[in-house]
C-alpha cells in the first residue's frame, strides 16, 4: 500500500508541478492582476488530491465558507507538515514556512513554486523581508496560512506565538482567522503519547522517512475549529501592539483546547 500511495503523489506531484509552471507563465503572458489569489486555489486542488490519496477524514467545525474571498491570515496550532496539506485541502491558501523546507526532497521545489514565503529563523534580519512578501501576497487576495510557534510540536503544550510575522498582517490591515487542529485517531485508534509521532513531525524528525512511514496509514482523523476573527485594527503596529495580538490570538486557538482538546488525548498516553 506504501508504494502505491507513493507512486499515485510522485505522479500527481508531477502534473501538478508542470501546470503550476503553466498557470505562472500564463498569468505573465497575460498580466492577470492577483498572482497569489490564482495560484492558491490551484494548491487547494493538488492538496485536496493529497489528503485523499493519505485518507485523511476532516470535521470542521464552524464557517469555512468566509474564507473563500480570499485577504485573510490564517493561523493555527503546528504538529508538522501534515497540517499544512490538511489546512490548504480546505482553504486557497499561500504558506509561511521556515527555510528549511526548501531543502527538503520534491517538497522544497513545489513549496518555492507555490509562492510560500520562507522565514529564516537564525537571521532575524531577514524577517522584515519576509514580511513584506507576506503583505505582499494579501493585497493580491490571497489567504496566508502562517503557523506562529514557530516549530511543530508532540501536542502536550503549544508554544508561545512568535510575534515579528504578525507585523504583516497589521501593516496589511487583515483579519486574523484563527483556527485549533485536534488530531482525533490513527487507525481508528485515539492519537496518544505512543502512535502521535506517526502523524506528528518535530523537533528535527527528518521529511522523507516520516512520510514513507506516513504513507502505510489507512485512516487518520482530524478536527478543525474555526475560532472567532481577530480585526488587526484593534492594535497598535509596534512591538506592544504585536504582542498583544499574538496573545490574543493564542488564547483563542487555545480555547477550549486545553481541556479537551489538544491535551485531552494525551491523557491516557
């Protein structure tokens, strides 16, 4: 079954790879305003294909319809990079990712294609570039989908939100989507201390031998809820005013969370 699913991405991965080199030349030729609005909805695509080759079943709970226009930050909780294929199935959405993802095998080419906008996060300097190119991508309509710990987690605590992307979405003047993921089952089994890390990627796990790993699940189910909006005008665009809506925003994706969410399934791990 791993070399099926494997052999169904490489050849998906290739189309898709080939029309997106399409879609940007096209949008050239033809100086179609709003590059990173296009190409959104057509990651949405390939990532849809993506987590249904991985059977990967998603309840959402709340209003995912709003984000269809397109213009918002999306932020959300960080286990690895499964969470992005989940997010971008369900919304048109450009990433932030840090610099390391570059160099990861067929990952690193297609996330650069796609417009993701890297942060590298041992030279602080680079930052302000990054957020301009966050901006950037919101005037021309496109959703960003920013993971503002910093790092994937074992979800047994989220980290404190960093706050210097969150100068993007200030300065741009958008509304902050905030969003919880809670990992449910792998194998029909309750996610716990002892299977997470076959979904989970962290703390320098390497890409290449978790996915091939990733690749012999079945089923994996995941929920996710959309919280309450988040209107930056609310705050000041300083280091003050970043902070406060990083722990804003970190309260609300926390929620309920801590409760019986993103802890609760630990509880027996």
């Amino acid at each position: 079954m791993r070399w099926i699913k494997l052999t169904a991405i490489l050849s998906l991965w290739l189309f898709f790879f080939g029309v997106l080199a399409i879609v940007h030349l096209s949008i050239s030729v033809l100086r179609l305003p709003n590059r990173w609005k296009i190409v959104s909805r057509y990651i949405r695509g390939f990532t849809s294909l993506m987590r249904r080759i991985l059977n990967i079943k998603i309840t959402v709970e709340g209003d995912a319809g709003q984000l269809e226009a397109g213009g918002y930050v999306i932020i959300s909780n960080h286990f690895g990079y499964l969470d992005g294929i989940i997010l971008g199935s369900l919304f048109p959405v450009i990433f932030v990712s840090k610099t390391e993802v570059k160099r990861w095998p067929l990952v690193g080419q297609w996330t650069t294609l796609c417009g993701t906008v890297f942060i590298n996060r041992q030279k602080k300097g680079l930052i302000p570039l990054a957020v301009n190119e966050i901006s950037r991508r919101l005037k021309e309509g496109a959703n960003i989908l920013l993971f503002p710990e910093g790092s994937a987690t074992n979800g047994e605590r989220m980290l404190p939100f960093q706050t210097a992307p969150l100068a993007a979405p200030l300065r741009s003047g958008a509304v902050i989507v905030p969003i919880t993921l809670a990992y449910q089952s792998i194998e029909e089994q309750p996610v716990s201390a002892a299977n997470r890390d076959l979904i989970y990627c962290y703390d320098g796990m390497d890409f290449a031998p978790h996915f091939l790993k990733l690749l012999t699940l079945r089923k994996v189910e995941v929920t996710v809820t959309i919280r309450q909006k988040v209107d930056c005008s609310r705050y000041e665009d300083n280091s003050a005013g970043r902070k406060r809506l990083a722990e804003d925003c970190y309260i609300r994706i926390l929620g309920p969370a801590s409760k019986s969410g993103l802890h609760a399934e630990f509880a027996n791990g």
